[in-house]
C-alpha cells in the first residue's frame, strides 16, 4: 500500500533482496535477526582509509566498531 493507499511497486534493491529471504526462509527467521524496532538486515558501505572496503550485510543496529571490524579495521 504506498500513497493515498493506493497499489506501488517496490522498486528498492534492498527491498528486493530482503523479499527473497522471507520467502525462502519465511518470516520468523527474518523478524529474529535485528533489533526490537528495525528486523531485519541492512546493507552498509564501507569506504575510505579501512583494509576491506566494501559493502557489507549486517543485522539491524551494529555498532560503527563493529562495522569498521567487518571491514578490517581503520
């Protein structure tokens, strides 16, 4: 339901990619990971002065150390 409660298409690529999850692993194992309010995973970027720069999928609410330890460290 998007504006006005009208039909839309969902046309974000994360969107996209976290759908594929659901239906293949089904919900309770989506709304298991992330935190209270935000289930799920996020896409982060990591780029800049860092080993791995990259993009990396986390759960929902990691820390920025937490991020930069994906990616190798600063």
């Amino acid at each position: 339901e998007g504006l006005f409660n009208k039909p839309t298409a969902i046309n974000n690529v994360e969107t996209l990619v976290n759908a594929l999850d659901i239906v293949r692993d089904g919900a309770a194992a989506y709304m298991a990971i992330g935190t209270e309010g935000s289930r799920g995973s996020k896409l982060f970027c990591v780029a800049g002065c860092v080993e791995r720069p990259g993009l990396y999928e986390l759960h929902f609410g990691p820390t920025l150390r937490e991020l930069l330890a994906h990616a190798g460290g600063v």
